[in-house]
C-alpha cells in the first residue's frame, strides 16, 4: 500500500506519503491563500522526500471539507485527476474526521475549523475515529450548549474561546493524519465518504451564493 | 514531435468547462459541458456556480475530449490551460486539475491566456496566423483591437472598450427588452427579423477627434433604454426585432469600421476575429462585405470556436510546444486579471522534472 494524501479544505495545505504502516513524508504550510499555488509543489516534495515512484502509488487520499469553497476544490479536482490519470482509487475523507484522529481524544469532543463570516464547521466526535454528528455549519454563539465543556479540537474552535473552553491540539490538519487514518480504514474495510468508486464529491454545507441581479433599473427619470 | 505536437487544453475561465485536443494545426477534439442553463434564471453568470460546475465535469469533460480524439493521455505532448483572465475560482479548478494530470502523467505544462487563444484557435480552422496578426477580439468581457507579432510571446493593445464590452452590451440589451440571458444569440436571432436601419442608434467614439481603436457600448446601451421604455410609457408595443436589428447594426458597424482603420494605419492585410460575439451571424456579414471592400483578408473561426471552449487553448498550447516554449511551474497561479499583454504564464519557478 502506498497512498497519497492531501487537504486544502483549511487554511493548511497539506500533503503526506504514507505505505500503510508509516508516514513517509510530510509537508504543510498555512496559507489561506494559496492553496492552488501550494499543493503541487508540495505533493512534488513529499513524493521525492518519501522517494517514491508515482506509478507505485496505490491510493490518492484526499479531505473532501467542510472548508471554504475555493480552496476545498483545489484538493478534490487535483484527485481526481490524479485518480484518473494514474487508474487508481481516491478515498474522500471529511476533513473534520482528520483532525478528530490526529488528535486521539479518548470520549466525548468536538472539532471545529473556521467556515469564515463568523461561522464554524464542526461535528461532535464520541472518540477518535467515531463522528457522531453530521458536519454542519453554524454560529459559535447558537450552538454554545451543544459543545459546552467538551474538549475541542481545530483552528475554528481556538477563535471563539468564550464558547470552546477546553482547547485542544491539533490545531491544524495533517495530511499525515489523514492518511494513517485511511489506512486503517483500508485494513479494516471501512468506508469512505465515496462509496462504491463514486468521485470525492465536496461537503460544501452552504447553497452557492447567487446574487439575483437587481430589478432592471430605468434610465428615464420617474 | 515538434512540428505537429499532441496537446490537450482546458478552459473553465467562466461557465464552460471545455476540453480540447490539437495535433499541431488539426482539431482532434472539442468537448465542453456548460453550466449555462443553471446560470440563465440569475441573469449572468454566478461565479460560486460555475466552480461547482467546473468540478464535477472536469475529469469526464477529459475523458470525454480523449475518447473523441482517438488518443491515449500517454501521447500527449504537453497540457495547456488557461491561467487567465477569467474568474478566479473557476479558474482555479481548471488549473489544478491541469497541475495534476501534466504531472501523473510527466508532460510539460503551458499556463496560457484566454485572450490570445481566442486568436490562435484560427489555426485550427485557417492554418498558421499571420505574422504580425491584427486581431478584433470580442466577448462579454472584452473587446479590444490587438496587433500580435507572435502569438506566443508578443500581443500588443492597440485599443480596447472605456466601458463595457460588446458581449455585456449584449446581455444588457436583451435585458431591457426582456429576452433573456445570454443575449448575444438571442439577439441575433431577432435582429434576423427586423429593419436594421428602423433606428438610427449611436455609434460610440466615433468623431473625427476620439480615440481611433477604442470602444464605447454605453451610449448606445442608454439609447435603447430610452427608446424602448418611452415605447412603453406611452403603452405602445415594442418593436422588437428592429430594435434588436438596428443595436446590433450600431455596434458592428463600430467594431467592424475601427478594425479596419487599424489594418489599413498598420499595414496590414488581414483581419482576425475572435471570441464569442464573433459567432454573430451580422458581424460576420458585415465584417465579410467591409473586408472583400477593403482588399483585406478576413479570418473568422465558424462559430463554435468562437465561443470559450477547449480546442483553443490546447492550439495556443501547441503553437508553445512548437516553439520551445519554457513550460510553467508546478506553483503556476490563476490569475482573474492576467493582462492580454501576457500570453505565457510561466509560474514563479517551482518546477518540477
Ligand atoms: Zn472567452
């Protein structure tokens, strides 16, 4: 087994070689910015670092968000071309869950990554590799009672201390993460976010916003 | 391999994802799946749309465009893309699935401009481009007279549009008469039915002391507005069709007699026209009568090239393979506002191989 991972789904870009026992290599910088800028180059250093040949890659492993849009399919579109180009299989994981594994929390917590317009993304965890809430999207402030006093994880919850008191590491996600994550998933037969061959396909949460054009507006005075 | 290289193009600066394939100057494939009717009710083109669009039809557009051309993704000899100008998250998705399948698949890759491959797509329907080349090019998001003594490396402004360009004139006429978007075809369709002469509408910087090169659309857009709400004012029914007619002979009349003064000042033979509202049938006409007049050489792409798609950027592609083109980076950006001066993105540096 030797997959490669990667995220854009937040503001790191993130990428990591893993052959199914270990993380081989790892890169992630922090750059909200540039996502579309970033990830090649660094799936390029972690595939050298890691020395790995791209035809001896067995899996792409990529976070399908929730994560604002724009960088989110930067990750999802840079799969499936890599899934298409290379004939193999790409296993979408919600980016929520990577961060949930990384941190290894044993019991109730919660992650939270920031959906921007004073928002998060976030789901409750009842351990490590188990969400037992979907991913949603919300106003820190509306769902103060539901995450009240639990541990939280992720970038999102560390910016509304007054409403996630119990902070916890990782902050950021790591591709690395991801891919042990769906390594085990892969030993275990578990599924991923795209079952049956379908594509990655992105948790957006949110409608397109679709500005509706103003009223044709005259140019004659009334 | 040099002379007649094998690229694949992707284009998704704004609501078509379009997948084309050139050998040299021979079209193979021209795939595009378009998001057009899930903009139309909006009235224009939401971006956030067209990235989702973009997304799910990016690798079928691929295969698609692969299985019409006969060709294996092995073959190929480079991948283009158009880096720019265009919206910046729609153009971001095409980028990126770029990046990826040059790089699984070991090709160089080729950030081009949306701009000059408007222009160089008439290879594929004229053979090579004339050097210099005067070009006319016309979208909903530009309109600019442009002298390019190489397509690759060298595109120069000679004038472009101080306010809108004649694909927004377009859309917003259509608006006012209430027939839709997006209103280029649809104004051609009517315009098929009127008296071009019923209204004598505007036409912009055309005095003996404005600007020789430039455009203006706004002037003759507030004149339709004025005429057609007085029409309706005064509860008298729209005509329709002339007045589709009559704008639509205003503005090829404007576009059609300042690309000719600019071969005639540049010494040049020839006149390209390229970009979407190069497929309406009356600038075709007109540009074709005033050309023949001239002594010029007109050099228009049928229609289907003409509107954004795949095929032209893969030509811009292989007219770079061509030449020896540096490929771009691994870190090559989208770039919504890449200036039509730039026809080869090369990235920052980062490259790979
Ligand atoms: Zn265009």
């Amino acid at each position: 087994m030797l997959l490669l991972a990667f995220d854009t789904a937040t503001p790191a870009v993130t990428a990591a070689v893993h052959d199914g026992t270990t993380v081989l290599a790892e890169s992630t910088s922090i750059d909200a910015r540039r996502h579309g800028e970033l990830l090649m180059p660094a799936v390029d250093c972690v595939l050298r670092e890691a020395g790995a040949e791209l035809d001896a890659v067995t899996g792409i492993v990529v976070g399908v968000g929730p994560g604002p849009y724009t960088g989110l399919r930067v990750g999802l579109v840079t799969a499936a071309a890599f899934g298409d180009a290379l004939g193999i299989p790409v296993h979408g994981i919600c980016t929520l869950d990577g961060l949930a594994y990384a941190s290894g929390i044993d019991g109730p917590f919660v992650v939270a990554t920031d959906a921007r317009r004073k928002e998060v993304y976030w789901a409750h965890y009842a351990g490590p590799r188990t969400r037992s809430s979907d991913p949603a999207v919300d106003r820190p402030g509306d769902i103060a009672t539901q995450v009240a006093g639990l541990p939280a994880v992720g970038a999102g919850a560390a910016l509304y201390p007054e409403v996630f008191t119990d902070i916890r590491a990782p902050a950021d996600q790591s591709a690395g993460a991801l891919a042990a994550l769906a390594a085990a998933k892969l030993a275990e037969g578990e599924p991923f976010e795209n079952e049956g061959g379908l594509p990655a396909l992105p948790l957006y949460l949110r409608r397109p916003d679709a500005q509706v054009p103003a009223a044709y507006k005259a140019v004659l005075p009334k | 391999m040099a002379d007649e290289p094998l690229v694949l193009g992707i284009e998704t600066s704004c609501d078509e994802t379009g997948v084309g394939i050139v050998r040299g100057h021979t079209l193979l494939a021209d795939a595009v799946a378009s998001s057009v009717d899930e903009h139309a009710r909006f009235g224009g083109v939401v971006p956030e749309v067209a990235s989702r669009a973009h997304l799910e039809a990016m690798v079928p557009t691929i295969q698609r465009a692969l299985k019409e051309a006969g060709v294996a993704a092995g073959d190929l000899d480079g991948i283009a893309v158009t880096a720019g100008p265009g919206l910046a998250g729609a153009l971001l998705v095409g980028v990126s699935a770029a990046k990826a399948y040059a790089y699984a698949l070991g090709k160089p890759l080729y950030g081009v401009n949306h701009l000059a491959s408007h222009i160089c797509v008439d290879q594929l329907e004229h053979g090579a481009l004339p050097e210099p080349t005067m070009a006319l090019l016309v979208s909903g998001g530009h309109s600019s007279l442009l002298l390019a003594p190489d397509i690759t490396s060298d595109v120069r402004t000679l004038g472009s549009t101080i306010d809108d360009a004649a694909g927004e004139a377009f859309d917003k006429v259509a608006r006012v008469l209430g027939l839709g978007f997006p209103g280029g075809p649809v104004i051609d369709r009517w315009a098929k039915e009127g008296d071009p002469d019923a209204i004598r509408f505007p036409r912009g910087l055309t005095g003996s002391r404005d600007p020789h090169y430039d455009f203006s659309f706004s002037g003759v857009n507030t004149a339709v507005a004025r005429r057609v709400e007085e029409r309706r004012r005064e509860g008298v029914e729209v005509p329709i069709a002339d007045v589709a007619a009559s704008f639509q002979e205003a503005v090829t009349d404007v576009l059609t007699r300042k690309a000719i003064r600019a071969c005639r000042d540049n010494g040049v033979d020839h006149l390209m026209i390229g970009g979407g509202v190069a497929a309406n049938s009356r600038l075709r006409s007109m540009a074709e009568e005033r050309c023949a007049d001239a002594g010029l050489k007109l050099r228009v792409p049928r229609p289907k090239l003409c509107t954004d798609n795949g095929a032209m950027v893969a030509a811009l592609g292989a007219e770079m393979v061509a030449r020896n083109v540096t490929p771009s980076s691994l870190d090559l950006p989208a770039d919504a506002s890449l200036p039509v001066t730039e026809p080869h993105v090369p990235g920052h540096g980062h490259g790979h191989g």
